[in-house]
C-alpha cells in the first residue's frame, strides 16, 4: 500500500526560552538542552525538512548571548537538513539584539517579514510590544499585510505570529493574547492564508479566525497546566515541537512531545503500516 509523502514539511520551534550560559528558566529548566533534544529528534528521524519555525520568545530575557546559542545549534543543524530557518519575536525578545544576533539587521523596528518556501509565502508579524506581555498588531503592521495578501501565493499562504489571536480557558493565556484578533480578522477575510502559527502559551491547542484554522504550537521550555487542580495555576516539565505538512494538498498540524516515555511499540514502518491495512482494510 502507497502512503502520501509530504509535499512540503515545516517543524515549528516554539517559546525556547534561551538563557545565557549557566542559567536556568524558573531556576530549574536546561533550555539549551531541550533544543540539543528537539534538534537530535529532527536528525533521528531523518525526515526531508524544508523550513524551521522558530515562533517567538526565543531569548528568556532577550540577551544577546542567548541568540548566539540559539544560532550555534540551529542553523548548522538547518544546514544539515537543507531547511530554511524562520524567526519571529515574541513577548520575551528584544527586537536590537534578536535583529543584530539573527538577523544581522540594525534598527529596533517590528521584525515583519516574509518568506517563500516551495512556493508556499509564510508571513511573519511581530505581536510583541516592547514592555508588555501580551500582544498586539500595530495599524501600519495590519496595512502592510493587506497589501502583501492582496496578490495570492502558488501554493497559499501561512501566517505566523507569536500570540494567539484566541480566547483561552487558562487565565494567563487568555490576558496575554493577541487583543486585536477582530482586526487581524478584518484583514485575513477572503485572502490565501491556509493556516495561523503562534505559540505563547506554552500549551498545544486550537481555534480559527475569520474561517482560518489557529495552532498554538507546544513551547519547548515546559508547559503550562491547561488544567491544574482547583484554585492552582502551575507549569509542568515537558516539552514539545510541531510539524506542519502539506499533504494531498492540505496543510496538518501535528504535536511531537520530546522526552524519554517508554514506547508502546516500535517496529518497522512498512511491517507496520502492512498489518495496520490488513488486519483493518484487507477484508473490509
């Protein structure tokens, strides 16, 4: 039996949290190792990767060392894979150092870009406001990207931004997010944008706006406890990262924890997907 391979594989890297040499997130996460692990997951699995995602909050505290970390593990390994590599700020980002240390760009200005990959165009917005930690797109942001969707993409289009322009159950999430999600609507109504990635939250989930499907991409630092015992609010240790395929012509998001859970199975792919459609397809 012949599966579809994807047209097109993007991984979303999202909420790194990098510190400066020694540091710990909350005094007891090794970001830089998480990344070391979601990096060695990409390598292991061999897979044909065409862009990396990186989706805000990439520096704990915006420190220029922290970006330099964060390059020397993630462009020599996007070389490797043949990947193109995405950044957009976030909440925690400090637009001079993440523009100087990543994107060797002077200037302090929104990091709004756009990228092309296979033919498919992925738009960047910067949410972040300097000093705040929720997230907001500035009249001028909203009209540049009116203007870039007015001419379609081969393949669509992909926004990202680092906030989520949903309501949320969870306290912390719902205050921080993007507030004017009515007029990031406005503009997406009627245009080629296939699919929104943000991150923030630090956990995975969705939504839709203006008829668009929304992914909120796990965080790689640890989540944050979607439902935590009564009168608790509380961040758990646990990381993962997303991939994002175009297959058969659709675009699917797809949650990867990263960790050592023991496995359940792990057999040969083809032996696998051969029993799979005997046992349910052969006589069905």
């Amino acid at each position: 039996m012949r599966l579809p391979e994807p047209e097109l594989t993007l991984i979303q890297l999202s909420d790194t949290h990098l510190c400066a040499e020694g540091e710990l997130v909350h005094g007891v996460v090794d970001t830089a190792a998480t990344l070391g692990t979601a990096i060695g997951t990409l390598r292991a699995s061999r897979s044909r990767v065409h862009g990396l995602l990186l989706t805000g909050d990439l520096a704990n505290e915006g420190k220029p060392e922290a970006y330099r970390r964060l390059a020397a593990a993630v462009v020599p390994a996007a070389a490797e894979l043949g990947a193109q590599v995405v950044y957009a700020m976030g909440n925690h980002d400090e637009r001079a150092a993440f523009r100087r240390e990543l994107l060797d760009s002077p200037g302090d200005a929104p990091v709004d870009d756009v990228h092309w990959i296979a033919g498919v165009r992925i738009v960047v917005l910067d949410s972040s406001t300097p000093g705040r930690p929720d997230g907001r797109l500035e009249p001028a942001q909203l009209e540049w990207l009116r203007e870039e969707l007015a001419t379609p993409a081969a393949r669509g289009t992909l926004l990202v931004v680092h906030h989520p322009p949903l309501p949320s159950p969870v306290p912390s999430a719902h205050l921080l997010r993007l507030h004017n999600a009515d007029e990031l609507a406005t503009v997406l109504t009627g245009t080629d944008v296939r699919l929104i990635i943000t991150g923030h939250a630090h956990f995975t989930g969705c939504g839709s706006l203006a008829g668009i499907p929304v992914w909120i991409g796990p965080a790689l630092a640890y989540r944050s406890d979607p439902l935590p015992p009564a009168g608790r609010m509380r961040g758990r240790a646990g990381a993962g990262i997303s991939r994002i395929d175009l297959v058969d012509g659709q675009f699917v998001a797809t949650a990867v924890d990263l960790g050592d859970a023991p496995p359940v199975y792990d057999e040969d792919k083809e032996e696998r997907v051969r029993y799979a459609f005997e046992k349910f397809f052969r006589n069905g």
